[in-house]
C-alpha cells in the first residue's frame, strides 16, 4: 500500500484551516417500551402473558434475532428480550448479538444454559440472563430490575460498554490510520455503532483518509468545561458524525500532548454507551510516547500493526513482549492481534511471511496484501475493504475477528441460522 501513506503529498493540506468543530448531538433515540426477538411461539405468549399480568405495554415481537436492519434506533423500546435456547455457544452469540443492538439498549437473554460461569461473564458483559423456560415471577423480577432507574443501572455497571480497541503501530507509515479507518468503516457498514478516536492532535491524515475535508478536529481552547466536568451528553456532542453508524473523535490545539492526550481520553471514557466500538488509532508517527501499561488497561483488544521487514518485527517483538509483561498481573487481559501490512509492493521487503513468524514466534492473525490502486481509491472518497475478492478479504476478517466471529468456521447461532434458511 505504498501510495496509501503518501497522500499527504498528493493532496494539499492547509493546517491552518483546522479550526474548532461545530459539536453534534448523535445521542442514539430511545422510544421507550420493550422489543422481544423470539424463535418459538411459545416463548412469545409466556412473554406477552407477563407484560399483560404486570399491566405493562405489550413488546413489539419480531421472529428471529437482532440483525443490522431490525436493530435501529427508532425501531426497538429501551428493553430488548432476545431468545437465544436453541444457541450452542450462548457467548458468541452474545458477543454478535452486543454488536448490532445500540449499548442505550436494556439486553434480556433467554437460555437453557443454567451456569454459574455462564450468568457471571454475560452479566460482565452487561446482559440480564434468565434460564428458560422460565416462571412468570422470575421474568416478572428480572423485567422490573432492568427498569431500574438508568443513573442506577450506569454506577452499577448493568450497561453494555463499548469494546475498546486500539490499533497500534510499531513504527511509523505503515498504514495504521489507513487500517483503524477501515476497521472503523466496515464494522459501522455492518450494523455496529462506531467511533474512531486520533491520537494525532498536529498534522492529522485522517481527513484524507476518509477523503473529507471537512472533517475538523475540536480545538480545547474553545471549550470551558474541565475534562473531569463533561457528562455523558456533553462528551457526546463533540462526535462528528462521519457516515451512518460511523462518528469520529478528534481533539486539537496548543495545549501540551499530555493535556489533549488527557481530554482525548476522558471524553472516550464517558462515551461507553454510545457506541458498540471504539477504535482508537496509535500509529507509530506519534509524538508522544506510548505506555504498555496503558494499553492493556485501556483495552479490550490489542492490534498491532507491523510490516515484513527486519525493523518492523523487531519493533513489534520489543512491544509483544511489553504487553506480555505488563498483562501477566492482570485478572483481565486485553486480545492481542498481530496485522502484517504489505504496504509496499512485496519486492520492497527483505522478510517473507515464514521469516516474519518464525521471529515473532507467532502467526499474524491478518495479513494485508500489497493494494497498487490504494491511493487512487481513497482519494475518490472509496475504502480498501471494497478490493477484497474471494478469499483475500483481510479486513473484513480483521472486523470479524474483533467481533467475535470466526471466518472460518460457522458456529454462532446467527451463523448456523442463515445456513440453515440457505439449504431450505
């Protein structure tokens, strides 16, 4: 992807234009009420019978799962009862199902997994879980627990939060903005609320990237309000909204690094709900030092990106290691995905992919090939992950893989459903 990183040279830039952002209010609409995606109509009327015996309003019912279409907004009440029994893996499904519902959403699962363990991790994730078939009484509970009042339910941690990931660069021009961008676009192109949060407070690329020039970043000097002061509704006026399910995060000014990184980081923190991704993009041309210690704490997911070249694996060695070291303590750590990005034509490199393992001692989870045409579709306002044919489809393995989903295998219930209608 030589040409991808040298755009900067191809499009003039006029820094002195980047001036404060106008905030926008995307606050995700809420309608009220409840949605109930059931597979069996069974469940449906032990439902329906509850709400009726509460004196509550019915559920709008939908067959089936949450998917992309079904999961707007302005389609579905503040609580979603999903049924998952028929789920042989009920946490892959979850992590699939907590990537197409907005986090703003109340999340019912219906199982027949009746674990200790099982309860506990879903309700980390921030899910209410009740075996089912379940008594009238119980759901009954459950329902009024999840219309807890929101303040309530946001101290105590009964709320869905974004996966945090960051995509990591070991050593400038490589690609990482290009590849945070793209895992960005594809994951909001398949349903999943997404905000990409730059680390670049001079000099950033990613309004070329995303071949938006309009696209400014907040300068802090015109806002009052002390980091540590933002609510939730403040810190979420400051998104710019890039494309549908794709907001951007960008600070900028004269402050020090460590101020702006500071705010960057505050306002990302408060943003937990609003989003079911938080990208943010570390590429190695930083002028900031980054912490291993922050990383692993900061994050759900780790992705390093690294070229076949001497240099490059050894930087990526040196940081694999850090991590290694820092994450051992920790109760929760963070996955680590390793990217190889050719992003010059292979000639260009003096490793090959068996080399690159072999000192990495590790299998790069996604390797990029080289894209000659790169450049050109950027620069018409296209993304990468479009050039995928067959097989070679690093992004959107990339996307899959941060979703919790295998390319190559179909075992989630949302997977083995739509093979199932496929053979009918």
């Amino acid at each position: 992807m030589a040409d991808i990183f040298d755009l900067s040279e191809e499009l003039v830039l006029d820094t002195g234009k980047k001036k404060a952002a106008t905030p926008k209010s995307v606050v995700p609409k809420q309608s009220g009420g409840a949605a109930l995606f059931y597979s069996d109509a069974e469940c449906k009327e032990a439902v329906l019978e509850a709400y009726t015996f509460e004196g509550l309003d019915a559920p709008q019912c939908i067959k089936g799962l949450p998917t992309a279409a079904k999961g707007k907004d302005q389609e579905l009440g503040d609580v979603v009862i999903v049924q998952v029994t028929e789920s042989l893996d009920i946490e892959l499904d979850a992590e699939e199902i907590n990537a197409t519902l907005p986090n703003s959403k109340t999340v019912i699962l219906l199982g027949q997994i009746d674990s200790i363990h099982t309860l506990r991790r879903l309700e980390k994730m921030g899910f209410y879980y009740l075996p089912w078939p379940v008594d009238k009484s119980e759901l009954i509970e459950c329902l009024r627990q999840a219309s807890l009042d929101e303040r309530k339910r946001y101290e105590s941690g009964y709320f869905r939060k974004a996966k945090r990931i960051a995509v990591v660069g070991t050593k400038g021009g490589i690609g990482t903005s290009v590849i945070a961008t793209e895992l960005c676009a594809l994951l909001a192109k398949k349903g999943s609320r997404s905000i990409l949060v730059d680390h670049h407070y001079t000099l950033s690329n990613i309004d070329i990237i995303l071949s938006q020039k309009d696209l400014e970043q907040v300068d802090i000097s015109t806002i009052t309000v002390e980091p540590n002061k933002l609510d939730e509704e403040s810190a979420t006026s400051y998104l710019n909204e890039v494309d549908h399910n794709f907001l951007y995060l960008g600070f900028t000014g004269e402050d020090k690094i460590e101020e702006l990184e500071k705010y960057t980081n505050t306002v990302r923190n408060k943003l937990g709900r609003q989003a079911n991704f938080i990208v943010s993009d570390f590429s190695g041309s930083l002028d900031f030092p980054l912490k291993a210690e922050s990383l692993v704490t900061d994050n759900d997911v780790i992705v390093l990106i690294a070229d076949p070249s001497v240099s490059g694996v050894r930087a990526t060695q040196r940081l694999l290691d850090k991590i290694k070291d820092v994450a051992i303590p920790q109760l929760v750590r963070p996955r680590v995905m390793v990217v190889l990005n050719h992003h010059r034509p292979e000639g260009s490199f003096n490793l090959n992919l068996e080399e690159v393992e072999r000192f990495l001692k590790v299998k790069p989870d996604v390797v990029i090939p080289f894209y000659k045409n790169a450049a050109k579709q950027l620069i018409d306002g296209k993304k990468l992950h479009s050039l995928e044919k067959g097989k070679v489809a690093p992004f959107t393995k990339l996307s899959m893989a941060i979703n919790g989903q295998n390319p190559n295998k179909k075992t989630g219930l949302l997977s083995r459903l739509s093979f199932k209608r496929g053979k009918k």
